[in-house]
C-alpha cells in the first residue's frame, strides 16, 4: 500500500492562511525563504487584501503546500507519490525535489501576473454539481461565448471556465437540466482552456532558463492523470497545466490503481479530501488541516512499514 500527498489549487484560499500554520522551525524556515526571494514579506501575502491578487493566492498556495510538506517530513518520511490540482503541481514537484523552491517562487509570481494580466475582469470558473461531463461537454458546445471545460472534479462535479456572462448563461441550462449546483468559484481568471495559451507561452520562455530535475517521487500529473518520470515531460506538465484541462478525478483513480491507500491533503482547506471520498472506497483520508500532526506522523509511519 502506498501514500499520496495531494496539494490544492486556487479556490481553497483562506485569508490568514499562513498565518494559522504550526509555529514550527520547518514552517519559518520556509516563510523566511519565500520572504527572501520574493523580497517581501510572505506572511503578508495572505490578507483578504492580498487575496484579491492572483499572484498572491497562488504563491500562498505554494508556500502553504510545501511548508505543511516539509513540516511532514521532517523526521525522514516520505510519500510514495505526490500530485497537486493546477498550481498545487508546483508545490507537489518541490516536494519530489524536481523543482527548487526558490525556483518555484519566482516561476509562480510570475505566472499568477501573467493569467491576472490577460484577464484582470469579467473572467473566471463555475463549478456544477450534479450532471454527468457528457451533459456538460453538450452545453458547452451549443454555448455562445468564451466557455470550455476547465476541470473534472469528480464524476459528478465539472468545472466550466470563460467569460461571466456565457458562464452564467450555461449555469443557468445546467439547473435547468437537474444540476444540483451552479456556483461561480473564487477565481478571477478562465484557468484550464485555451484562453490561457497565450500567457501559458509567455511563462515557457521562464521555465527553459530553470533546472527541472527527475523527481525522487512519484509525481502524478493532474492534467494527463499519469506518473511523469522525465524533467523535461514534468516541466512542460508545469508550464502548460494553465491552459490544459485537469482530471483530478482521473488523477485520484490512477493513484488508487496504483495502490495508494493513504490520501493526505496539504494545506489549505480539506476540499481535496471530500472529491477522494467518491474514488477511494478504502484506505484512509486525511488533511493536514484539522488534523494531529502526531495522528498524520503515525499515518505515515503506518502505511510506510506496510509498504516495505
């Protein structure tokens, strides 16, 4: 049996976010790196203020990521595999040690600028629940408008992504069709599609000039819901995961295929946890928020001694 750790994307912000991490030598190592290299003061990155900002959720959602990580692992565990939905993918390949840190921080700065540019309005993510993808793939296509398939969630939760007023106008036939839910996301940009090719392109031209190493653990992709064991494969999943549809659904079947029995959601938020109820019919979920850090080191040990 084998573990995953499992990074959130954007939606699961919470002001104070950094702020509510353990006081814990892992934690401020990790603040006062991010601090450094930004040359600003991360802990201030995660004000209600601040999270207007793109770039500011995302490098929140990094730095969250990996400090709850490292906090983890700091007495030698492991994971046997790692994955993150969208932006969570960059906390996930520090993680497997594919990407530095620092690296990292300056790759997400820029890229939350990048998608904040293209679309500083009128754009952004609606999640329905309740309608099967082919009913919603129907919807998109008799669709007026900037609307494309953004994210499938779960087999029943299926994220749209375009401009306000052709997401509404799908909302409002997915209700009209017995979705048990239409909601507009907290998300002011259309990730996941092909509006995003451009600024997705403009951040390739960052990434060659990065070191992008083999990870040392199992990275699962979010877009192609596959094990990516090459540098070079991994950086483009990082590069393009803006503009290319993520199948966390697929991701978290591949992960229970392959063994894993073990789900541990990163901070912040426990929304991760809820969508593997739907794929792992057994094994144990937990999330870092909310839970004993003695409890999730136990976890840990546990499924590591199965493994061997």
């Amino acid at each position: 049996m084998s573990s995953l750790f499992a990074f959130p994307g954007q939606g699961a912000q919470k002001p104070g976010m950094l702020q509510r991490l353990p006081e814990a030598s892992e934690v401020a190592a990790t603040l006062a790196e991010a601090s450094a290299v930004l040359g600003e003061d991360a802990r201030l990155l995660d004000s209600a203020e601040a999270l207007r900002s793109t770039r500011a959720v995302q490098l929140c959602l990094l730095i969250a990521g990996v400090a709850g990580a490292r906090l983890l692992m700091r007495d030698g565990q492991r994971p046997d595999y790692v994955a993150g939905l969208s932006i969570g993918a960059y906390a996930a390949a520090v993680v497997a040690e594919s990407l530095a840190f620092a690296d990292a921080l300056r790759l997400v700065a820029l890229r939350g600028e990048l998608m904040q540019q293209a679309y500083p309005e009128g754009y952004g993510m609606t999640a329905i629940l309740g309608l099967s993808l082919g009913t919603v793939e129907t919807l998109l296509a008799e669709a007026e408008g900037p609307v494309h398939l953004g994210n499938i969630n779960a087999d029943n939760q299926i994220v749209i992504a375009g401009s306000d007023a052709a997401m509404a106008t799908v909302a409002a036939r997915a209700k009209a069709l017995g979705a048990s839910s239409a909601r507009r996301l907290a998300m002011s940009v259309p990730s996941h599609c092909a509006l995003l090719e451009q600024p997705a392109q403009r951040l390739a031209d960052a990434f060659a000039k990065v070191e992008v190493r083999a990870p040392q653990i199992r990275y699962l992709s979010g877009s192609s819901a596959r094990p990516l064991f090459d540098a070079e494969r991994l950086r483009d999943d990082l590069t393009f995961n803006m503009c290319r549809v993520v199948d966390w659904h697929g991701t978290l079947r591949t992960a229970y295929e392959r063994g894993v029995r073990l789900h541990i959601e990163l901070p912040p938020g426990q929304v991760l946890t809820g969508l593997a109820r739907r794929v792992f019919e057994q094994g144990t979920l937990a999330a870092f928020d909310g839970a004993r850090l003695d409890t999730l080191d136990a976890l840990l040990r546990q499924e590591g001694s199965q493994s061997r």
